[in-house]
C-alpha cells in the first residue's frame, strides 16, 4: 500500500482540508467583526494595501459596510460542509461502483464502464441541471442538501475510474489469490484485502476533490 507521506500532491491537498476546516471551526475567535454587521459610514473601503485602506478592515467591506474577511471567515464553514459532504456522496457510490467493477470484470466491468463513458459524455452543468430538476425546487433551508446531492450524483465518476484502475492490479497480487484458495469469500476479500491497499489513493483523491 502506497503510504500518502509519499504523495507530495496528497499530503498539500490534506494540509488545504485540515487548514480550512480549522479556519471554519475557529471562525468565532478569527473573525475580526460580526459578519453581519451593518456599517453603512464603512461600505465599500479598500483592502488595507490600498492607498485609501485601513488596517481596521483588513480586506476592505462590501456594500453595505460588513466585514470582507470576517464574511469569509465565516463562509468558510457552508464550504466545508458542502465540500465534505459532497464528496463522500460522491466516494461512496464511486468507491462501490469502481470496486464491484474492477473485482468482477469481464461482462460486469464491460457494462459498467458503458454507465462510466455514458455519465462522462454529459456536461457537468447539464448533468446538474437533471438532477436538480429531478429534486424539485428546493425549499426553505433544503438548498445545501439539494447542492450536496448534486455533487454526489456528478463527481462519482472519478472516484469509480481511479478505484476501478487500482482494483484491477491489486486483484491479482498473491494475497489476494491466497485468499480465494483458502475459500474466502468475495465481500470479504473485498474488505479485507483490496479495499485497504486503495485506500490511499482514495485519501489523496478526496483531499484534492474537497
């Protein structure tokens, strides 16, 4: 099993994540202003290198005189939801599709990758726009599920692609025919054996998704 300490890309991808999710969780003790905070006197000044800026707003306010970064600040935390949350709807089904395809192969794999070269055909916005249709309007307080399963629905193709690739070549490591010789079964060998030498390529993918 690849180790993701190897992965410089990986290990960048996973100190973003780390980093935007302690910003989101540290927000109340980060943010310099209420992010909601009207300051009409304030609206639209400058960030602070700007000639006409000023350190009391270190990136400058909006319209309305609220704080830029403290809005960030606070943003940050409906990102990290729906980037998280997004994602492991799209891991979850990628990963199962891609397992059960690249383990089972011949017919079954054939069949699965017409469904991959069928949902990679379509344009993103389009496939989107189906699935959102498909939800309905989204109604009060619904519109981050609605997002979240949007993202599901459309970015499991490359969890499936990439687990499929790797399933193919860790299935015919010897461990993997020790444990067919010894009677295991399929879900087990699956679980046991070639679920956790993808891992790390799954942990390195997701980190860069989010």
């Amino acid at each position: 099993m690849v180790s993701l300490r190897n992965s410089p890309v990986g290990m960048v991808g996973v100190a973003i994540v780390v980093a935007v999710v302690m910003v989101a969780i540290t927000a109340p003790w980060l943010a310099p202003h209420d992010p909601t905070e009207l300051n009409l006197k304030a609206r639209l000044q400058p960030p602070f290198w700007n000639a006409e800026g000023d350190t009391t707003y270190l990136l400058g306010t909006d319209q309305l005189g609220r704080d830029v970064l403290s809005r960030l600040i606070y943003g940050s935390r409906v990102s990290v939801t729906v980037g998280i949350l997004g994602v492991v709807a799209s891991l979850f089904i990628g990963v199962t599709f891609g397992l059960v395809s690249g383990y089972a192969g011949d017919k079954v794999d054939a069949a699965f990758s017409r469904v991959l070269d069928t949902f990679m055909a379509i344009p993103f916005i389009l496939l989107a726009m189906a699935v959102v249709g498909a939800l309905g309007p989204p109604k009060e307080g619904s519109g981050l599920v609605t997002l979240i399963l949007v993202l599901g629905v459309t970015g499991w193709v490359v969890f499936a692609r990439v687990v499929r690739g790797e399933v193919f070549s860790v299935k015919r490591r010897d461990y993997v025919a020790a444990a067919h010789s010894i009677g295991q079964r399929h879900p087990t060998i699956l679980a046991r054996h070639i679920l956790p030498n993808v891992m790390a390529s799954i942990i390195v993918l997701a980190a860069l998704q989010i």
